[in-house]
C-alpha cells in the first residue's frame, strides 16, 4: 500500500499519528495522552478530510 497511517509513541510518551504516502511523512498530529484518542484523530481525518476546504494564506 503506497499510503497509511502511524500511531507511534513519542519520546514524551504521548501518542502521534503521522500520515505516509511512498514513506514520505505528509503529516503528523499533536500528541495525545491516549492510544484511544489518537485513533479518533485518524476517524475524524477519514470522515471530514475528503470534503475539507483548502485555504490557502501565502501571498502572492
């Protein structure tokens, strides 16, 4: 599979979750104090990630 998901552990001890396309690290999260939690942020980005808008704050 070219792209998923990582929930690791960071050196704190919290809980991340990165996303990967081809072993590129696209994005990771915040840290969370639970495995459970984390696992949500990854539902949530499934459920409402593909109808995001995308805003764009560079400018021209």
């Amino acid at each position: 599979m070219a792209h998923k998901f990582e929930i690791y552990k960071d050196k704190a001890g919290e809980f991340r979750v990165r996303f990967k396309y081809n072993s590129e690290i696209m994005f990771s999260t915040e840290g969370y104090s639970s495995k459970a939690s984390a696992q949500n942020a990854i539902d949530s980005i499934k459920k409402n990630g593909p109808d995001a808008p995308v805003e764009d704050n560079t400018q021209a």
